[in-house]
C-alpha cells in the first residue's frame, strides 16, 4: 500500500499517469494498474482522467489529505530505524488512531 501510495502522490505532481511513469521508471500501463489497485484499495476513483492529464476526484484529495501525513511519517520512521541500525538503539514511535477515517 505505501508504494501505491507513493505512485499516486507522484501522480498528482506530474498531474499525468504518463509523466509519472517515466519519473517513477515504470510503464504507464503498470501505473495505471497501481492507480486502480489503490481506488480498490480504498473504495472509489481518486483520479479523474482527462485528455489534459489526471487530477484528483474528491475522493483523491481526501486520500491527499488523510495520508500525506501518515507517508511522510511512515518515511521518517523508516530513515529513523535505519539511523538506529548503524549505532544506538532509541525507542522509536509511532502515532496512531483508533478512529478510522471517514471519507463521507
């Protein structure tokens, strides 16, 4: 799920599947497959294709804006263990919720 959230994050900034392939050194029609795979994943479309490129359906920024945060600590986390392994051992935590998002 966090590379597919990855590609699609990579997606919106390029605001095009074919530009975004070539950036992330994929095919469009494999990015294509990721974008559907994670709109499986959570449950409707976040892209809306058009002949101009992509942009997010309402569904897309509110994937923006409830998981942009948990990659970007989900990244900090993983550069932090990967600290941790050439030397000290720190505690490392990890914030989370019990309450689900709602996309409603």
């Amino acid at each position: 799920m966090i590379d597919l959230l990855r590609a699609f994050f990579v997606v919106l900034e390029e605001g095009s599947l074919n530009r975004a392939a070539t950036r992330l050194h994929v095919t469009q029609p494999s990015l294509s497959r990721q974008m559907q795979a994670l709109e499986h994943e959570i449950g409707g479309p976040l892209l809306e294709r058009q002949t101009s490129g992509v942009k997010p359906t309402a569904l897309g920024q509110a994937t923006v804006a409830c998981m942009k945060p948990v990659l970007e600590r989900y990244e900090s986390g993983l550069a932090e263990l990967r600290h941790q392994r050439g030397g000290s051992a720190r505690s490392c935590a990890l914030a989370t919720s019990a309450r689900r998002p709602s996309f409603t």
